[in-house]
C-alpha cells in the first residue's frame, strides 16, 4: 500500500504539540492514567474521538479544525525545505490544510472514500508547489503531515492497537491520504513538466539570442534575469559541441545534463544550453569568484564523458551576456579545429589562434601550402618525415627512431626536401612556415 512507503519518510515528522502546564498535565493523566501518545495533544481544544464506538458512531469525532490547522502550519512552516516565505507565503498554506483536515473528517463521518472531485484542491495545490519551485518530497511531507496529527488525535486515549483492517476508522483515513497524495504527485508532475520545458524553451532561445549578437536593452535583460534566474551581469564562458552523425539522442542528453552539473558543482555557476546551428552551446555564467580557469573547465568536460567523436570548443571569457556573441563564435570555431585532432578533442579558442588565422583567409592558406609543400604530394614517405621532424623538434635521431629507419636515411630525405620545396627543414624560419602550411592542410582534410 503507498501509506507505507509514505510512513517512512514521516517517521522524522513525528508532532511534538506544545505540553500543558505541569500540574494540569499530572491530573489529566492522573484521570485517564498513562496513555500513550495523549500528552502530546492534551494542549489542543479537540473533542476526543472514543476509538471503542468507533463502529456506533462517527460524529463524536469533532476537533477544532482552525486550531489544529493553526497547529500543522506551524509545524510545517521552516520545517520542510520549499516551506518558506522565501518560495510562498505562510498564510498560503491554510487554505489546503484546512482543506485536508475537512475532508478527512467528512469521509469519517460518512465512512465513505473521497470521490475524484473531492480531491480537487490537492490537485490545484500540487500544480502551485510546482510552479513554486517547492520540492515534491516536502509537499508530499506536509500533506501526510495532517494524517499524522488525525491519527495521534484520534487515538490517543486507546491502550490498543490500530486497527488498519479494510472498512475501519484508520483505514478510511489512512486511504484518504493516498488518494490526497496521489492526486497531488500527478498534479505536481504534469505542471512540473509543463513548466520544465517552457523554460527550457526560454533558455534555448535567450542562448540563441546571445549567439547571434542581437543587442538587448535593458528591459529584456531584467526579463531574462526574473525568468531563468540567471545573473546577466557576471562573466560568461562559452562552451560549444560538435556532435557526429548518428549520434545517441539519450546519450547526448544525458553528457549534457552530466556537464551541467559538473560546472554548476565545481564553477558554482549558472549553466545555460541551447541549439545554434550544428552545434550545441553552453553558457557558463559564473559568479565573480568562480574558477574559470582552463583546467577547471577542462576537468567538468572530461567528467562529463561526453560521447566519442564529439568535439569541444571554448570561447574566451566574455564579461557578461550582452557582450557573450563573440566567445560564442570563439567556441564554435575551435569545436571546428578540434574536429581535425581526434587525439584532443577539447580545443580551447586561444590554443588555436594560428588555425584561426588560416582558416580567415582561406585563399593566402592555400598560397602558402601550395609553395612551401609543392612536390610533397607524390611523396608520402617525405612528407612523413617532415612531420616527424617537426614534432621533434628538429633532431634527426629521434626521426630515425620514431620511422624506425636509419639517421642517414633520414638526412637524406630532408635533402630532398629541400630540392623539391626551395625551403630548408633545418632552418627554423622554413621549418615555421611549413609546419603552418601542413596545418592549413590538416584543417582541410
């Protein structure tokens, strides 16, 4: 039955209601003698309920409903997170907890369940908390919080135990409470739902805004601010990805969701995603102490396990969302680079400022291939020790290790080299300007 599952999690919800004075309380239980559970009700004006006529009559049950709703407000209120003014106001919540303890009473007294109209107003309550941003678990808290209080009321002067046998007192109860918290978990979905993917929408389109240099006044500034809580003020960066054909919806959802967290985690920052062109950006708007470092942000996306294939791009810091357009292109051409490294494929957009400036003037890119690796095509073993030379630094030793081929064989080739192209390996300027030139080829490639 769901009332289990649900006792549980009210176990550290138990009612300590305000004591009488001493000597009241010593001849109240001096009448009745110990009775479990009786003293943390004795100060309320309730008319007792006798559990042993239960079954002879249901109208002897007749608490004061305003001050046993007075009574659960403030056990609720400050108890349960979302149960603060900072969410809604205190007077907001007696409505329903009146609403609660009245049906509750009425379905006692007719011995009856609740019928799918009477249990309207948890739906109506369920959609608001949502829309509150309240947490589910703590409606759902200070809703069976009122079956709580019933019960200790109603069975406070029995020695017995509770008979929760179908067709009795605590079970019409008991399944008045599931009917409650059923309708108000489904209400609270829904509109959860509903509200998750407006602002969803809302957050795709500020990015998009962003991204496309659209200049907004400071009336739309405040409007994004109120709607997505974000801070327009603080510096954003940008993170841009590149996904491959065919790639896993879910999966990419899911790196995404994992990066969220991450940065929001470890950056304390707001983290904002949205859908421009072929890739997908993620703004990270940081509070003025965050770490934006590389490292750190390298770290959140390597955390993320983002799928194979995928490339990552980020932009320079921007120092707040009105001025982020640029880091956005920043991070998208550097997804675009690291699309041509599979070995990194995290590119940060200061790291590849020299494919940035080949890839601006395609034209003089394709000149300056063309003359400093002119005759290399047809010769791809004299290309490949060009490379290697080139990535180690010029030494000739560690080429012929690397090829596995001999350190003569080796100056033999940059001879070569050197006849066919008019530029000289070993010479640090000629070496430049054709490791540039291999670059541009490998952007085209």
């Amino acid at each position: 039955m769901y009332a289990l599952q649900v006792w549980g999690i009210l176990s550290s919800a138990w009612v300590r209601l305000p004591e009488t004075e001493p000597d009241e309380k010593a001849n109240e239980e001096q009448s009745r003698g110990d009775v479990t559970g009786g003293s943390e009700l004795s100060a309320l004006p309730l008319r007792r309920y006798d559990a042993r006529v239960a079954s002879e009559s249901k109208l002897n049950y007749t608490p004061d409903v305003e001050a046993m709703t007075t009574l659960i407000v403030e056990k609720v209120w400050n108890e349960y997170p979302g149960y603060s003014s900072e969410f809604f106001q205190q007077t907001d919540l007696i409505p329903s907890t009146r609403a609660n303890l009245n049906l509750a009473l009425r379905v006692l007294r007719d011995g009856k369940v609740p019928t799918y109209e009477d249990l309207s107003h948890a739906r109506s309550v369920g959609a608001i908390r949502a829309r509150q941003l309240v947490p589910l678990e703590s409606v759902i808290q200070a809703f069976r919080l009122t079956e709580r209080v019933l019960m200790l009321d109603l069975f406070a002067d029995t020695r017995e135990l509770v008979d929760f046998r179908a067709g009795t007192v605590a079970d019409l109860l008991t399944s008045t409470f599931d009917a409650l918290t059923q309708q108000i978990i489904n209400s609270y979905r829904e509109t959860f739902t509903a509200a998750e993917e407006a602002l969803r929408s809302a957050e795709n389109q500020l990015v998009s805004t962003v991204a496309s240099g659209l200049t907004l006044n400071d009336v739309e500034m405040e409007d994004w601010r109120r709607l997505l809580s974000v801070d327009v003020e603080t510096p954003v960066v940008s993170i841009a990805i590149l996904w491959p054909p065919g790639v896993d919806q879910l999966e990419t959802q899911r790196a995404l969701r994992r990066l969220k967290t991450r940065l929001e985690l470890t950056n304390h920052a707001r983290v904002l995603t949205g859908n421009v062109a072929d890739a997908t950006l993620v703004l990270v708007v940081a509070a003025e102490e965050a770490d934006q470092g590389d490292a750190a942000l390298r770290a959140a996306i390597e955390a993320a396990r983002i799928p194979d294939g995928c490339a990552v791009g980020v932009g320079q810091p921007a120092q707040n969302l009105r001025t982020a357009s640029a880091g956005c292109q920043q991070s998208i051409d550097a997804a675009k680079v690291a699309e041509t490294r599979p070995a990194e494929r995290v590119a940060f957009y200061h790291e590849v400022l020299i494919e940035q400036l080949l890839r601006a003037r395609p034209h003089m890119s394709n000149l300056l291939a063309a003359s400093r690796l002119n005759g290399l095509d047809s010769n791809p073993q004299l290309r490949e020790t060009l490379v290697s030379l080139i990535d180690n630094n010029l030494s000739q030793a560690k080429v012929a290790r690397q090829l596995y081929v001999h350190i003569n064989t080796v100056a033999n080739r940059v001879r070569r080299i050197h006849e066919l192209t008019g530029f000289d390996p070993l010479n640090l300027t000629d070496l430049i300007e054709m490791a540039v030139a291999l670059r541009w080829e490998k952007l085209q490639d």
